[in-house]
C-alpha cells in the first residue's frame, strides 16, 4: 500500500466517508462526520499509519486533506 493509499483509508475509517470525498478541499466541518470528535479520531488513525507523533500545532492546523499532506512531509512522509 503507497503512502496516499494509507493516507486515504484513515480518512475513510476515520470519517467513514467514501473516495468521492476525498478532494483538496475536504475541510474540517465541512462535512458532518469531520467534527470534533471526527477530528480527534482521524488524527490518530493518521498517526497509526504513519508510526508518527503530531505536534499540537499541527493537529490544530490541519484543517483539509490537502493541508494534512503539506503537515505530513514535515514529518518525512511524502505522498
């Protein structure tokens, strides 16, 4: 499984969302399931795939899937 494909499944188990959402523009409240709570658990699921530790700054500022790939290379994961 590439990195997006990893990438993409924590979104879809953590939001139970299917591919056709998956745009750039996927923000957070845009959608019902990507609340608070949405949030916190993609957040993890993102962390669980990658075996990496967010800072809180960036878990606050991830804000859109396209967002979350530019957070994510900070991290050394390239997409």
């Amino acid at each position: 499984m590439t990195n997006m494909e990893k990438y993409k499944e924590a979104f879809k188990e953590a939001l139970e969302i299917d591919d056709s959402a998956l745009t750039d523009e996927l923000a957070f409240d845009s959608i019902p399931e990507w609340d608070s709570v949405g949030h916190m658990r993609l957040m993890a699921s993102i962390e669980d795939a990658f075996d990496i530790m967010f800072e809180t700054e960036d878990i606050m500022d991830f804000g859109t899937f396209g967002k979350g790939k530019e957070i994510l290379q900070k991290y050394d994961v390239e997409l």
